[in-house]
C-alpha cells in the first residue's frame, strides 16, 4: 500500500515536470530539442541580463560508453550542448567546467575536436574552468579553449598515454590450465595474458610502444595548437608555453600553481575568475548563467522498475575507480590507478 502511494506521488510528479517542459517548448521557453532529443535550459545565475554564458561540465571518467538506454554517451551530450550555445545568438560565451583524470583517447580527442569547431565556426568563446582535477585526457579537453583558469591547487597536467593488461599464465600453470590458441597471423594474439614472459615477440612489444608513441605525439600536438591558438585570440594577453615544456609532458601531474608557471594554464583562480574572464572575453558587462540539462521523464522512471539484474554483492569501499579495459589506450592520470 505505502509503495503503490509512493510511487503514484512519483508518477504524479512526473506527469507535472513533463507537462511543464512541453509548455515551455510550445511557448518558446526553455525547453529546447537537440537531434531529436529533449534538453532543458536551467537558468544557474539570474542577473535579468540580456546575455547569457552557458556552462558545460566534464566531470568524471571521460568515455565513449552510453549513458542510459537511447545510447547517448558524454561525447554525444557535450556535443549537443554545444550546438545549442551555438545556435542562442543570447550566449555569448561557455565555460567549460571540468573536474575528470582523464579517459578514453577517442572521447578526449572527439571533445577536443567539438570544441575547436564550436570556437571556429560561431566566434565565441569557451574558458575552461578547472576544478579539483583536470589532468592527462582532462587537460586534453581544455587544451582547445581560448583561456584555461585553474585553481593554484588544481590537479593538472599529466600528459601522457597509458595501455594496460595483464599477464596471469604464471598463475594458470600453478593451478594446471593450460590454454589453447588457434590464429590466423603471428599477432592475432597481442596483450594476451596467457603468454609466458619468453613467447612474447619484440615486434609485438615495438608495434604497442609505436602505437603509444604516435597517440602520445597526437597529445603534444593537440597542447601546442591549442595553447598557440588561444594565444594568437587573446592577443599574447594569455600565458605561452614555456621554452621546453615538452620536458614537463612526460606524464608527471601539475599544480595549478606549476601549470600557471609553465604556460599550460591562462590564470589563476575559481570558477567566479572564470565567469569574469569569460565576460572579459566576450565583451559584455555581465550576463546570466545557464546549463543545459537532460529532463528526468517518464521513460527514465518506469526502467527503473523493468530492470531485470542479477542480484550481486557489491561493497563500497569509499573510492570510485575507473572500469579500464585491457588493451583500449588511455588519457587517464596514474593518481587514479594506483
């Protein structure tokens, strides 16, 4: 009885959330449809300004996987947030709010990627703001924005490609398991953890590292363009990279303080820092904040209940860890793996 009320509240709720955010649409409000998907635009900070800067977050690990069940992942989400703030001709600027170690090579680069299109082709432009942590594929994504403000005991840096796997035949052997490998070519079987040490080939080993050094290369790229080109923008107002800041890309984390010093970062300071700059930036005395958000409907409820798991165990032991998968390269912060 208590859980058929509750859940009629719930649905009664619902109900209401959507028919408020159909009306907006329908009034020209702030519901606003992306490729076909629903957003909502959240006012953050009402300054009853005619301008607007819309905040964009990267938070945690930055992956390719699909956020709920319409298969859209952070990729995706990131890039529609930017072709609306695109589209707004009333937002005049975004602060891109990351706080992440990092992730996926491809999710990083797809990012980072959206970012310079959005930049190039509307004129305005995106401060990153860094939190708690931005390193490795964190600093990838803000590498693009015009003008990076981290706090002076930010997380950063840690430039630098990362493949793992393992090697458990020694533990096999010990246990009398021994596998069986049918292949077609020499190297059909590469990053298997059922070679012995001796079995594995130098031409495997020397193919990984090129392909870690060809990414890592990308990496470096991507952090020379973007800090040369957020410079050109500010006019040499912004920070520059130190003469042999390559020395310093060898996967080691920064402070803000050491990053601010070394011309990775612009400024110095809070995400309030970065709503001045970005007002700075884009020429305008002030402005109001917005998010665009994903609107809890229906659909999203009634999975809940269709769920069908089995049940597991789980113990929390107070630390998210990152689910990596053997052989898939990284833009990921060692301080996150050990």
């Amino acid at each position: 009885m208590i859980l058929a009320l509750v859940f009629g509240a719930i649905l009664t709720l619902v109900l209401i959330s959507n028919f408020a955010s159909l009306v907006r649409g329908l009034i020209g409000g702030t519901a606003s449809r992306q490729g076909g998907h629903r957003m909502e635009e959240v006012m953050v900070e009402d300054h009853h300004s005619a301008h607007r800067i819309a905040i964009i977050d990267v938070e945690g690990l930055i992956a390719s996987q699909a956020l709920d069940r319409s298969g859209r992942s952070m990729v995706d989400s990131i890039e529609d947030q930017l072709k609306l703030a695109g589209e707004d001709k009333t937002v005049k600027a975004v602060i891109l709010k990351v706080d992440s170690p990092g992730g996926e090579v491809m999710a990083s680069d797809d990012i980072s990627r959206a970012l310079i299109e959005f930049q190039d082709k509307n004129h305005k432009p995106v401060v990153a703001a860094m939190g708690g942590m931005a390193a490795s594929g964190g600093y990838y994504v803000s590498a693009p924005c015009q003008w990076i403000v981290a706090n002076e005991l930010t997380i950063t840096g840690s430039i630098g490609v990362i493949m793992q796997s393992f090697n458990y035949r020694g533990l096999l052997d010990k246990v009398g398991l021994y596998p069986m490998v049918f292949k077609s070519g020499k190297f059909k079987d590469m990053l298997s953890g059922t070679k012995r040490m001796e079995e594995i080939d130098p031409q495997e080993q020397k193919m990984i590292q090129d392909m870690i050094d060809e990414t890592y290369k990308k990496f470096k790229s991507v952090v020379a363009q973007g800090r040369k080109r957020a410079h050109d923008r500010n006019e040499s107002a912004g920070r520059a990279l130190v003469e042999g800041w390559e020395q310093l890309a060898d996967g080691r984390v920064l402070t803000g303080t050491q990053a601010y010093d070394n011309g990775f970062v612009d400024e110095k300071g809070t995400f309030e820092t970065a709503v001045a700059r970005a007002k700075q930036l884009a020429k305008i005395a002030d402005a109001d904040l917005i998010r665009y958000l994903e609107p809890f409907n229906l659909s999203s409820l009634l999975s809940l209940f269709g769920k069908s798991e089995t049940t597991t165990l789980k113990i929390d032991i107070g630390v998210d860890l990152p689910k990596l998968q053997v052989g898939r390269l990284y833009f990921l912060s060692t301080t996150v793996l050990h």
